[in-house]
C-alpha cells in the first residue's frame, strides 16, 4: 500500500502493476478495507484512509474521478461560484454515462444524465491543490433549468426559489449559447423567461 500512500485515490485496476494475481490482490484489498487502511467509495474505487495517505483528496476530486466523465453542476457549483446563498455539500454532477447516486463518508454524490452534444461549460481548475472540473456559473445554471424541465413545467417562482445573487458578472450571452447545442422542446423558451428575470434583476 505504500506505493500509493502519494496517489491515495486509486481503481481497483491500477493494482495490475503489480506481479499478485487478481484473486490475491481482491483478498488484500479485502483486507485492507476491513482493517480501515482503505475505503472502498464504489465499484473498484477505493480510497486510502488516514494516517495511510500522504495528502488529502478533495471532494471534487473524488466526484470526477469515480464516474467519468462527469463534471460538477447544478446546486453544488453554483453554490461554489457564490450564485447562491446556502452551503452544498453533497456534490451533484453531470454525465454522459448512466445517472446514478452513491453515499461515501456521509455524502451523497448524485450524476445526472445531460445529452453529450451539452457535455461543455466546465473548467478545470485547481480546488485544494488538486484539478477539478466544475461547471461555469451559466452552465450550473443551465443545467439546472435543463433538469427541471423534464419532469415539470418552467415557472419563474421555481427560479426565485433558488435565490440566486451576484449577478453582476453573470453572462447572459453565454447562458443562452448552450441551447445552440440542443433541440429540446420547451427549453428555449425556459432559457428566454430565465433569460429576462436575469436581467431585470440586473436592472
């Protein structure tokens, strides 16, 4: 395991480095997570436990790299681009594979599916030292409204309800570009009414 006390987040096939077969490295991953050097988050993926590791992983990290690809959304980046008032801490995130939820160290990461031609608007960033892909203000706004939709008719009181603020650097041109990338029913005219209260309250 010290080999990678420096890389502590690691897939279960990354361990084919090593000479141990594949039942004898399941038997020591095993091992490892029943004496609390390693959890397991989901599916292969494990993480080093403290004082095993030689850095922390920041949450972002973690939500990227376990599905993939996937880039961090809706309430958690906006919260992270101060668009809103409440703390987020269970991270949500978009996919181009399956939606999907998994609960890891009291947390509740959820991916939700976006169409792959709507699979853009992020930035890699440095988030606690480590690389993160997180979705611009426009886009984790977008894709808010773009998950609304599917199970329920736009409303400006839904918009209101999310209480959005620091407006001033919000990017208007760049919210309504995503839709360039989609043909779906309803979600233009979402954008123009969200669009517009946008800039009322800019006004």
């Amino acid at each position: 395991m010290g080999e990678f006390a420096g890389r502590p987040l690691f897939h279960s096939s990354m361990l084919g480095i090593f000479p141990d077969d594949r039942a004898n490295i399941q038997v020591q991953l095993t091992r490892w997570t029943n004496t609390g050097k390693i959890a397991q988050i989901r599916r292969g993926w494990y993480l080093i436990q403290r004082p095993y590791r030689q850095k922390e992983i920041p949450l972002p990290m973690i939500a990227n790299s376990v599905i993939h690809p996937s880039y961090l959304s809706l309430e958690w980046a906006l919260q992270h681009r101060q668009m809103i008032p409440e703390f987020v801490s269970n991270p949500t995130s978009m996919t181009t594979s399956r939606g999907t939820e998994f609960i890891f160290e009291n947390r509740l990461f959820t991916y939700h599916f976006v169409q792959p031609s709507l699979f853009t608007g992020y930035i890699r960033e440095e988030y606690e030292g480590e690389p993160a892909f997180i979705a611009c203000a426009e886009k984790a706004l977008f894709d808010k409204v773009y998950l609304f939709i599917r199970r329920d008719a736009f409303s400006l009181d839904w918009l209101r309800e999310l209480r959005l603020q620091n407006l001033d650097g919000f990017d208007l041109t760049r919210f309504q570009s995503y839709l360039e990338k989609t043909k779906r029913p309803g979600l233009r005219r979402a954008i123009e009414l969200a669009s517009r209260f946008i800039r009322e309250q800019l006004s």
